[in-house]
C-alpha cells in the first residue's frame, strides 16, 4: 500500500511544489498522475521513490513507515522499486545487457545466474541481437525498451514511470502502456506520471490530477 | 561480479592516469625518507659509539729528533700506557705504529710516508667500557702530570654535536614518511570526490536501484586499490634504485667519516612495507571520502 498523509514538498526554502497532498494506493493498483508542466509529477515521482524527502506530512510506501526506516532499510525498500525515467538513463559506456544487469548485480545476485535473467527478458521483448550494444547506437525506441528491461528486471513491487511515453510516438507510447498493464496484472502496483491527457484518458485507471495550486484530487478517466 | 564492475566508469576518468603516478611520486618520497631515517639511526649509534667508547692520546714527536729526545718520546709514551693500562673502565691501549698514522693521514698528505719527514706526534688510541667508563678528567690530568706536553683528545666534545644533528634528522625523516602519508590520503581524498562529482549521475541512478553506500565505496576502493598497486612498487623501485646509488657512491667516501650504510632484513622489511601501507591508506581514505559524499544523498 502507498499512502501519503497531508504531504507538503518544497525545494530548500522555495515555495511548495506539492501542497497538504493526501491518496491512497492499494496494492496491485494502477494509476495516473496527470497534471501540467511544473505541477510537481516529476517531484512526486521523486518523493515515491525515496530521493527526495518530503517537507511535512507522513509518507507510508509498501506499508513501510518511511520516517522509521534507517538509511539501510531505505536502500532495501528502493530494490522493490522500478524506475523508468523520461529520458531512459540508461549508462551509455555499459551494454544493453549490463545496463539491464545492473539492479540484479546491485541487489547481490551472482553475476552468471544475473546475467542469464537479463538476457532473457532483452531476447523475449525483442533486443536478443543488441546485447553488446552500447546504448547510443540503439534507436529510441529500442532504448526505451531497455530502460523498461531495467525498471522490471528485479521483478519490481512499485513501478514508477515519470513521463515514460514523452519521447515516443503515439504506437510505441500505447505499446508502453499495454506492458505496463501485463506487469500491474501480475501485481505490480504501477504508478504513471504523464501530462497525455489523451493517451491516458484509453486507459480504464484512476487519474491523481496535480494543479498548480495545490487543488490535487483523485478522479476517473472520463473526468481528466 | 567482476572486480570492480559496479557501473560507474571511473577508469575512464582522467584520475585513472594521473593517481598510478602520484601515489608513486609518493612512495618514491617515502623510500628516500625512509633511507635517511635509517641512515641517520646507523650514523648516530656509530658515532655515539665512538663518543662514549674511544680516546685517543697524544704524546710529543718521536721522529726528527735527537737520541736524547727520542728516549724521552719512548719514556713518556711508556708513562702513559703504563697510566692507562692501570685506570679501570680502560678496555684498550692501542699504541698506533707509524704505519698506522700515515694511513690516517693518507686522505690530506697523499700516500706519501709522512711520519718520517714530519715531527708527528705519537698516538694512542684508547677504547673504554661502554658500561663503566672512567672519569675521563682525572685520567688526562694523571697522564698530563707524568707526560707534561700529552693531550688527551675526548671524542665527546665533536661528536656529541654531530650526533645530536643525526638524531634530529632522523626525528624530521620520520615526519617526512608521516607527510607523505598523509599527502597519499589527501591525493586519494581530492580524486574520489572528484569522482563522486564527475559520476553524480550514475551515482544517483546506483541509489535509485537500492544500491547501498558501501556498494558505491567498493567502487571507489578497487580504483584506488589498483592505482596504487600500479604506482606503489613503481614508486618503490626507483626509491630501491636511488638507494643503491647512493650507497654505491658513498662507497667510494673514506669510511673513517661515513660509516657503512649496510641496510638490514628490517630496514628492507620496511621498504616492502611501504607500497602495501599505501595501499590500505588508499582503500580507506577512498571509503571514508566516498561514504562521507554520499551522505548527502536521500
């Protein structure tokens, strides 16, 4: 379960990017967060996955208490997180396979059986020719596709996807979502930040609206 | 997992070149200091040696004289020997033959036989008891009062200054060793934060996964680990090899000024030592400034 309980969320001592926010999220859920350019999606994001702690009110991820937790068990908790990013991330100096590798390796897994995972999941979405690859040499969409491999390597609990459809065309975006679908159905609790209010408005799933004032309310698709 | 492998791309950074050659600059420092910390050690204990255990005796010219004078040289030398054998703490009473003088003197009047053109005085050389040495006063004013014109040379007088130095460049050798260690931890310090700033990126992605501060620092010590056992027995060996050509050259210095350098098991045992410390200053300083950067993250 994600809850988030009167959450304020400033940068140092600038004005507040997020305002007395409150949801809830039940396990295994699928949801939205839409809003404009600077209404605080990417802040949000940020905040859910720990990297940037929150002003006031009370933050519960995966039925955790993050106050309580000690930086070690943060750490643990961040494993069951998936994170796939606007603008891939991906480590242009690795290949395909080691990016994907990566989280498996930083979690502890032997590198042999880690990296016989990895090339799996790059085969069976299609990327079994670019293992060697580096990055820059794949075009976007592949790339794309690798940074989904990374965030669902370790068979993630939360994923997060901070405006994941912003570089792709609208075929590719909506084959984004249909997998990220497949994932919530075998219980992922996925979590999408976007400002598509047309691509998300296809997707039967309830929509976290932030405004720009802090007037932040939870309403279905058709309501967007 | 492959040694090191841990996504951040240190080897490529500019550092990877330049921290092999200054921890060896450092290494190299450390030897030289640490030869003249041994060096001086032998240098002192010789001449203290020599301060607390030798005097030499002076008696009037035997040679060039008339037969009256040189039955008055044998006399007094006779006197004195006699005075010397008979004080305790005395251990040995070396009368020096001609033979002997001239080789002393060989270094300033060449290998010509000085002692029969010259009016040279006779000399004793005297050795005491480390242990109970006698009053050295009294016996110069004993061998004075039977042999007027005898001088009683202490050795204490020129060598306590030199010894003194000695000692106190060994004490600044020795900080000279703690300095470049010092230096070696603050080179360490300065290239991982560069790291930490250069990779803030990756980092930060390496945090997202879950990844914990020490998987990050192993990162960093492997590269400061392989830095300096590039650098370290580089360093080394061309400390080791100065080493050898100094004491080389000082073989050919009169060894009644410098004593022999000869370094011992121990020493040598310390010069290996030297890029292994460097190498466990580089692991740490690099974990302690890495896990104090990353402090800061969330």
């Amino acid at each position: 379960m994600i809850r988030f309980d009167n959450v304020s969320l400033r940068y140092g001592r600038g004005p507040e990017v997020l305002s007395d926010l409150t949801f809830r999220f039940e396990p295994g859920s699928f949801h939205f967060i839409e809003g404009e350019s600077g209404a605080g999606k990417s802040s949000l994001i940020r905040a859910l996955s720990l990297t940037l702690p929150v002003s006031a009110g009370d933050v519960t991820l995966l039925g955790r208490d993050v106050a309580k937790l000690s930086r070690h068990e943060r750490a643990l908790l961040r494993r069951k997180f998936g994170i796939v990013f606007q603008d891939f991330r991906l480590l242009d100096h690795l290949s395909v396979l080691d990016n994907v590798l990566l989280p498996l390796i930083v979690c502890g897994q032997p590198e042999r059986a880690a990296r016989q995972d990895a090339a799996d999941l790059l085969s069976w979405i299609g990327l079994g020719a670019v293992l060697d690859a580096l990055p820059p040499t794949l075009s976007g969409g592949e790339q794309q596709r690798v940074a989904v491999a990374r965030a669902v390597i370790g068979k993630p609990s939360l994923l997060l996807a901070d405006e994941p459809t912003g570089n792709l065309d609208w075929r590719l975006a909506q084959r984004l979502l249909h997998l990220f679908e497949e994932l919530n159905k075998m219980g992922t609790t996925v979590v999408v930040a976007s400002h598509d209010k047309q691509l998300l408005s296809r997707f039967p799933y309830p929509v976290l609206h932030l405004g720009r004032n802090g007037d932040d309310a939870t309403t279905t698709p058709a309501e967007v | 997992m492959r040694p090191g492998f841990g996504g951040i791309p240190l080897e490529k950074d500019a550092t990877a070149r330049l921290l092999p050659a200054l921890l060896a600059l450092l290494v190299f420092l450390a030897g030289m200091a640490l030869f003249t910390v041994f060096a001086m050690h032998r240098i002192a204990a010789q001449w203290d040696k020599g301060e607390a255990g030798e005097l030499t005796v002076q008696l009037p010219p035997a040679n060039g004289l008339g037969q009256n004078d040189v039955a008055a040289a044998a006399t007094a030398m006779d006197r004195a020997i006699e005075i010397l054998k008979a004080t305790p703490g005395v251990t040995l009473v070396d009368q020096l033959s001609e033979a002997e003088i001239d080789r002393l003197l060989a270094p300033w009047l060449g290998t010509a036989e000085a002692s029969h053109s010259l009016p040279l005085p006779q000399l004793i050389a005297v050795s005491l008891d480390p242990a109970a040495p006698p009053d050295v006063e009294a016996l110069a004013a004993a061998i004075q009062a039977a042999v007027p014109d005898a001088l009683v040379e202490d050795h204490r007088r020129g060598l306590q200054s030199l010894v003194s130095l000695a000692r106190w460049l060994r004490g600044l050798s020795w900080a000279v060793v703690a300095l470049t260690f010092i230096g070696c931890m603050l080179t360490v310090a300065l290239v991982t934060r560069m790291g930490l700033a250069a990779h803030g990126r990756v980092i930060e992605l390496l945090h997202l996964m879950g990844a914990e501060d020490s998987f990050v620092a192993r990162q960093f010590q492997w590269h400061a680990f392989k830095a300096a056992a590039v650098g370290g027995p580089i360093g080394l060996l061309i400390a080791l090899g100065t080493v050898v050509a100094i004491e080389t050259g000082l073989g050919q210095v009169d060894r009644a000024l410098i004593p022999e350098l000869d370094l011992t098991p121990l020493n040598w045992a310390f010069f290996i030592l030297l890029p292994v410390l460097t190498a466990a200053i580089a692991v740490i300083t690099a974990r302690i400034a890495t896990l104090r950067g990353l402090g800061r993250l969330p």
